[in-house]
C-alpha cells in the first residue's frame, strides 16, 4: 500500500514516513499544498495524510479540490485545529476521518488500517479469466498450477489485475512500483511484463497482458 503524506513539518512528515515503512506500508511526502494535490491527482495513492494548516495552498482547499475531480482516495486529516468547527469543515471539504496532534501512534496507525479495509485494500486475492492472484502468498495460480512472483512482479501484476480491461501506462507502472525516486526507466516495466508472460503460459493461465503503444498496458483473456 501507497500513503502519501502531506505534510509542512518537514520532522514530522519524515518520522511518519518512518513509522508507516516499519509497518510495511510505502509513504511520499510533500510539503506544501499546491504540490500535495498534484501528487494525490496520480491516483497512485492508497491513502492520503493531510495537514490543514500548509503553505501554497490549505488542506480544506486540497481536499475539496480532490473530491470534485472525482479521487475517491481516503484522506485521514492530521492537524492540531482541534475546534469542533474545524472538524466539521474538514470532514464536509472530503476526509474521511479527523485525527488532532498530538496524536498517539497506535491511534493513527489503527485509522489509517480502518480506512484501508472500507476500501477493500485488505482483499485477499485478485481475479482474471482462469487465473488469481493470491495476496498472502504472492503466486499467480490458475488450476492446480501455481508460482510465485518477486515482489516487483507481484506489484506490476497487482496493479493489471486491479485495472483489468482498463489501461495502464508504463509511468504509471514505474511510478507505483518503483517510486518516484528511482532510475528505473521503461525498459524496466517491459523486462517484467515479460516475465510476466512467461510465467501466465507456465501455469496455463488463459490471461493476456497486452500492449497498446502510447496507452500502456491491460489484460485480455483468450
């Protein structure tokens, strides 16, 4: 799962980044307003983090601005405006849930697994024509036959299934599975698409991943 935090106290977006990855979650973080809602306007994100208070631009702007380009993102809003009005005007601009600072880490931890169930982040496999992908284990199975993918071709494959008949660019791929800060170019998402192919036709899988140039990627059954 992908959370983005938006975030100006540089400190503090920093030791939530840190907490959420000794959880196994991924986290961005941005530092003001402006750029908080470009980023959440990816759709690569589970989960958004947003602070009211932020330079450029303030977080009931963002949220509002969010919900009417129709992103259905969870956004838990993290701030120290406490006052019954704020928590009104907050959850009216978008957030799903309000959480004042100080806050306790067990509490913010226990919301941001909340909201990920209500979106049904917690499934437990993805399905295709013949074939599943199985969560726990990280195998694609179809019939009796099954094999395990490596993580990065476990997100690739996640991210097609998900999106089923529905296209998928290659920035979009490189973007949610190898993170903004990589050097990982396309040819990076062509080399697992390939051996994601290999591996469908290992296991008798009747699911295509096809290419469109210019669109990315999407699956076709036989």
């Amino acid at each position: 799962m992908k959370i983005l935090i938006i975030e100006d106290e540089k400190v503090l977006a920093d030791s939530l980044k840190l907490m959420l990855a000794s959880k196994g979650f991924e986290a961005d973080a941005v530092y003001d307003g402006e750029s908080g809602e470009q980023y959440a306007m990816l759709n690569i994100y589970d989960l958004i983090i947003l602070d009211i208070m932020l330079p450029k631009q303030n977080g009931y702007k963002v949220a509002k601005d969010i919900r009417e380009k129709r992103n259905s993102t969870p956004i838990l809003m993290l701030t120290a405006k406490s006052d019954i009005e704020d928590k009104v005007q907050g959850l009216n601009s978008g957030a799903d849930y309000y959480l004042t600072k100080p806050f306790d880490a067990r509490e913010l931890l226990a919301c941001v697994n909340a909201l990920l169930r209500r979106q049904g982040s917690q499934v437990n496999e993805l399905v295709f024509g013949n074939t599943r992908l199985d969560m726990e284990s990280a195998s694609l199975v179809c019939d009796e036959n099954s094999v395990r993918l490596s993580a990065r071709e476990y997100e690739v494959m996640r991210i097609l299934m998900a999106s089923g008949t529905n296209h998928v660019s290659k920035e979009t791929l490189l973007t949610k599975v190898w993170g903004f800060d990589s050097n990982a170019v396309e040819n990076h998402v062509e080399v697992y698409v390939g051996f994601l192919r290999k591996k469908l036709v290992s296991i008798g899988s009747d699911v295509r991943i096809e290419a469109v140039r210019r669109l990315g990627y999407h699956l076709e059954c036989e």
